[in-house]
C-alpha cells in the first residue's frame, strides 16, 4: 500500500517491553516467511517459537494501521513482536507485488489436492475452520 501513513517511530509507539527490537530481530533473521498485501490489509506470516507460524494481520489506510492482531498469545495493549516484524517488512521492503486472482492459484487443482490445502490451511490458523463453519450455515 503505497500511500500508508507510518513510520518507524509509529511503530515504536504502538510497541512495549521490547517488542520493536524483538520484531526487529526476528525481520533481521529473515522470519518474516511471507507479506501479502490486498485490500487495505496487510497479513504476514511470522516465524516464533512455535512450529508453525503465526499470523500477524493488520488494517490498513492512508491513515496508517486501524487495527493490528496476531495469531500468537500475546495480549498485553500494545503490538507484539511479530505485528512489528511485519510491518517493518512491510516498510522496509516494499514488496508489494500484484497478488494473483484466487482462481488463478487454484489452477487445475483437482478436489482432493484442494482438501488437502484446506487441510494445511486449518493447521496453521484455526479461524479457517472457523470460517468454513460460518459459511456452511
């Protein structure tokens, strides 16, 4: 999103007890996997401790960051370390590519192989079982 309004000193101010120069490691050591940006959201997913990475999601607009929450427990009011690594990846690095159509990723993909990255998909974030429940309603 080219036109955010933050800067690193915003993001300091949205961090504590050393959550910048904690994201800031973890962005240095290159556990940032992947950065997409669409639709005024930004979601990251972050390398920690756990086998599988978290997922830092942030709101987005010209404004700067409306909301900002991750998939790991931390929950003190402030933004944690792995939200930090995201958008300094995201400040950083730019890398703001065109994503490509959903239909386009799933290409010739037959049922099965479909399963089973939805499969994939539920292990790594449980909001996605969550939203296939919703949407079975």
């Amino acid at each position: 999103m080219s036109d955010l309004n933050l800067t690193e000193a915003d993001l300091r101010e949205h961090t504590a007890g050393g959550s910048f120069e904690r994201g800031e490691r973890y962005f240095e050591d290159g556990a940032v996997r992947k950065v997409n940006v669409r639709s005024g959201e930004l979601e990251a997913y972050v390398q920690g401790s756990a086998p599988n990475p978290y997922v830092a999601t942030v709101q987005l607009d010209s404004g700067g960051v409306q909301e900002a929450r991750c998939t790991c427990p931390y929950h003190e009011g402030s933004w944690c370390k792995h939200i930090a690594a995201a958008l300094l990846a995201h400040l950083r690095e730019h890398d703001e590519r065109e994503q490509q159509p959903l239909r386009a990723l799933i290409g010739d993909r037959s049922r099965d192989e479909l399963v089973a990255l939805i499969e994939r998909l539920a292990e790594r974030d449980p909001r996605v079982r969550e939203w296939m429940e919703e949407e079975t309603l």
